[in-house]
C-alpha cells in the first residue's frame, strides 16, 4: 500500500505496475485452493487453447522474454502440469503442451478464475473492466517495447 495513500511515483509504468501487483494478489489468493497463481494459470492456458506452441510463441503472446517463461515452465513440467519436448522440425525449438494432469487442473481452477473475474466486473463496473482491457490492450501494442 503506498505511504499516506500517495504513489510511489507519479508515472504511468509505476502506477501499471502498481494495478498489477494488485491484481495478480487478488487472482493469486483466488487461484491459492487449486496450488498455481496467476502467472501459472495464464502459461497454462496458452496451450490449452492453441494447442502444442514453441516456447517463443507463447512468450510472445503473454509479453514475456524466453528466459523468464522458461524459468517459470519448470516448476509446471516438475508437476506434471506441461510436457516440453524438442521439435524434430527445428532442434533448437522446445514445444509446450498441457497434460491431462494440466488440463485436470485447469478444469479445477477456471470457476475460480470466472468468479475472480466477476467480482472484479461488479466491484469496478462491467463498462469500467471492458475499457480497461481495451486501453491496456492498446499499451501493449504500442512501440515502446525494449527494442
């Protein structure tokens, strides 16, 4: 909580940030009954609507270095949650799929997601939650991305 009800600092990356870390507690305690957090539930839930990816193709589409996902996939494939294996097309390329352990968990976790989820829409304002999603859609499209 910032001091005296202040922010940190007075920027947009701070006060992203900030929304963030909020939010990924509120989906982290809400996804706690089931054993992942929420960065866990999104890596999962990459597979299982596509299907088999490359490792780049999912840490394109969760705006994540392949470094970071990697270190985050290990403990999921330690549970059994994602199976990684190498591509006999390209041997540098390491494909991520959900197991049936996987998909069994996420069968668990998406009510809870769902009610998260509403809660969020009723607290905030479902118009309120739409924009948001648009606006920050925008922010990750924009330019600005480390490169």
């Amino acid at each position: 909580m910032p001091l005296a009800g202040l922010p940190v600092c007075e920027c947009s990356c701070s006060a992203l940030r900030e929304a963030a870390r909020h939010m990924t507690r509120y989906y982290d305690s809400v996804l706690e009954p089931v054993g992942i957090g929420l960065n866990q539930y999104a890596i999962l839930c990459g597979p299982e609507r596509n299907g088999e990816r490359p490792l780049q193709t999912l840490a394109d589409a969760l705006v994540m270095d392949r470094s970071t996902l990697g270190r985050l996939l290990r403990p999921l494939e330690e549970r059994g949650l994602v199976g990684i294996v190498i591509s006999d097309q390209d041997r540098r390329q390491r494909l991520i799929s959900l197991t049936r352990r996987g998909r069994t968990l996420l069968v668990r976790a998406k009510p809870l997601w769902t009610r998260a989820e509403q809660r969020f829409e009723r607290e905030f304002g479902t118009q309120n939650a739409l924009s948001l999603r648009r606006v920050l859609r925008r922010v990750t499209e924009t330019r600005l991305g480390g490169g």
